[in-house]
C-alpha cells in the first residue's frame, strides 16, 4: 500500500474571489488606485454567464472579481452581506475586509497619497505593534486595508490567553492549533468520504450534489478549461 510522500504545506494566498455586479469599476479602482495589473479576464471556467478577472499582487497572488447573471439583483446589506467598515461586523462566513501588503513603512505612506490622490478618503497609518495599516473604502461596499510589517508575527506576544478562555479554546487544544500534526499516511489517493451533514457543504441542488459526491476524480482531471483563451502570437 503507497502512503503519502509529500508533505502538506499551504504557504500563501492563490487569490481572493469577490462578487461584482460591474467588474469594470473593480478593475478600474484595483488598477488606477491602487496600482494593481490586470493579468486575466476570461469566462469563468463551467459556470454559465460569469466573467473572473484576476489583478496580480503578484506571480503567484491575486485579487479575483467575479461579475455572474444575477448579481445585481442581490442588494448589499450592512451587517449582513457587508461590514460598514473595517471595525464593524457582517454575516458569519461573509468576507469582513480584505489586507493587502506592501514592503516598507515608506511604500505604505506612498500607497496613501496615491489612493488620496484619487479623491478616496483614507485612515492611518494606525500602528498595531504586529503590523502598520492604512483603511479605506473600495467599489461595492469593499472594506479595503494596506498594511506593512517589519517582521514576522510573534505568537507569544500576539496570543492573548484571556481571549483564548473567552473562545473556549483549551490549553490543548491551542498547542494543536499552533502546532497542527502532519496528516497521517494513508492510501493515496483518498476516497471522496461520504454525505455527513455536520460538515461544511457548498451549496448545489440536492440531486446534481448528490451524484457530483459520487464521480470519481477523474471526471475533473480533463483539459477542458487549461488552454488560454488567447493564444500567444
């Protein structure tokens, strides 16, 4: 029996996907703004009247939009589909505010003349000790926030006990968190476990999710969506 030889390491963000009923206006702020490049606009891969643009943060980091039939018709709601801004909440699962980063405390003052010079108001620097953060408004209702830090997070310092009490959080259970085990071995590759509806789920109709839980791999591993939609000249 083969076991796992790879070990499993997520280091970064791939990107951030964010709905938008009018991804021109995120493209135009996110470029004009804040400086980001647009690499991709494409359609969105199986998913039927949708467009995803990605902006590069960089070779490997991305801000996604996604403009679908439909989007518009969902109102923004604050505290429940948005936060009002970066200190106020919003519905379990929704995204409260996006962080981006820059590599020196002189690039984060540079980014807040620059996104003033648009004409958007911003707040800071605000020193938070593990980092330095600048706030502001973007497209839609977007909580946005560029932060700069001088060095990497110190648990020590920045796991507050008596939070960890208020979260319910045991002193073993945070040694896990802060040392996760490695994943066991175990015959690779691993099957697709079956329905149990005290884990999380995306949301299809009950039937095509049912049979989606019940093909094999191989039914996603095809080059249907591999090739760019423009071809290099």
């Amino acid at each position: 029996m083969r076991t796992r030889e790879i070990v499993v390491k997520i280091n970064g963000i791939h990107h951030l996907a964010v709905s938008t009923a009018d991804i021109k206006s995120q493209i135009a702020f996110f470029t004009e703004v804040l400086g980001l490049e647009l690499v991709a606009l494409y359609w969105m891969h199986g998913v039927d009247g949708a467009w995803h643009g990605f902006l590069k943060l960089n070779d490997q980091c991305s801000v996604a939009f996604v403009q679908m039939d439909g989007t518009d018709m969902h109102e923004r709601s604050l505290g429940a589909s948005h936060a009002a801004h970066g200190g106020a909440p919003s519905s379990a699962g929704t995204m409260q505010h996006v962080s981006l980063r820059v590599d020196s405390a002189a690039e984060l003052l540079a980014a807040r003349d620059r996104i003033r010079h648009h004409g958007v108001p911003v707040f800071g620097p605000i020193a938070h000790g593990m980092c330095r953060s600048i706030y502001f408004a973007g497209p839609e209702g977007l909580n946005l926030e560029v932060a700069w830090s001088d060095g990497a997070i110190d648990p020590q310092q920045w796991i507050d006990p008596e939070v960890v009490k208020l979260a319910g959080i045991s002193a073993e259970e945070l040694a896990s968190y802060r040392f996760p085990s490695p994943a066991p071995d175990q015959p690779e590759p691993v099957s697709q476990p079956p329905y149990d509806p005290t884990k999380p789920h995306m949301v299809y109709p009950k039937d095509r999710y049912a049979k989606m839980l019940t093909l094999p791999d191989s039914h996603y591993e095809c080059d249907a969506f591999a090739s760019p939609p423009v071809a290099k000249g």
